[in-house]
C-alpha cells in the first residue's frame, strides 16, 4: 500500500516476510493497520533516494518481531516518548510539509499492547529510526492449527 509513495520519493522498500509456517493469531485488520501506520511514517520520513527495511520474525519461543527501520530525518532522544502521545508530533520543516494527526505511533502502540506485545522506537537525527513491535510467543500458532481454529470458529458462529 506504500510502494507507490516510495516509488514517487526513490525510496526503496525491503520487505523480508516470516516463511516458516506459522501464523499471528491476532485481529488481521487492527495488526494491519499497525503495519500500515509504521510503514507509512517511515516513507513520510525518508528523503529521497533513502531505505525502509521490513523485517518479520515469527517463533514458538520468542513470539512475533516486526521492525520498521528507516534511514529517514530521526527523532531527538529527548522527542522519543513524545511522538508515542495523542496529537503530539515533533516539528520540522519535514512534519510541518506533510501534515498528520499525531495519532499513528500512539495508537500503533495500543493496540501493540492490546495484543499482548510492545511497540519501541530507537532512533537517531538525520540517521534514521527503527520501531519494533513484539507480541507474544502465546500469539503464534502452527498453520494447521490455526485453519482449524478459525473453522470452528465459523461453524459455532
């Protein structure tokens, strides 16, 4: 849903999806739009010719790893628990051009939570930033077993 944006700005996207064979077991559409909101800041945040890399992680004994790494404008130290509050955002002449409620990151990180996990931001100015969200080992779950869950939850509904 981002490329073209990264297209237009010569941003190159890397995406490196999990391939083992087991599944998130969360709501699809709110890690989604988690999914979505980092990815989107990340591009907002980069200059052209600059690199996102997506990187997922999924295990039975560690949980769920996402992290977003940008080498975009960054977020003073001082700025890093601000910008994970409602409407708050940190000026500069590259937030100020592209506008935004101030609200991905804060609610990124609630839903984060809801599902069990943390969401944590590293950055560094005029380097980049990296988030990375956590969930839990409890939220993975074998394909197979997964595909079966889901059919009796639509046989019971």
């Amino acid at each position: 849903m981002c490329q073209q944006k990264a297209d237009e700005s010569n941003i190159k996207l890397d995406f490196k999806p999990a391939r083992n064979g087991l599944l998130v077991h969360a709501d699809e559409r709110l890690v989604r739009q988690v999914a979505l909101n980092l990815v989107s800041n990340a591009v907002k945040f980069t200059p052209a010719g600059g690199r996102i890399a997506i990187d997922v992680q999924i295990s039975r004994d560690t949980g769920v790893t996402l992290a977003v790494k940008d080498t975009g404008i960054g977020i003073a130290p001082k700025d890093l628990d601000r910008v994970l509050r409602p409407f708050e955002q940190v000026e500069s002449a590259l937030s100020r051009s592209h506008g935004g409620t101030g609200l991905g990151l804060p609610y990124s990180k609630k839903v984060v939570e809801i599902h069990g996990g943390s969401l944590k931001l590293s950055s560094q100015v005029n380097t980049g930033t990296t988030v990375r969200v956590d969930l839990p080992a409890s939220r993975v779950r074998e394909a197979a077993t997964a595909h079966a869950d889901q059919r009796v939850l639509q046989a019971a509904g």
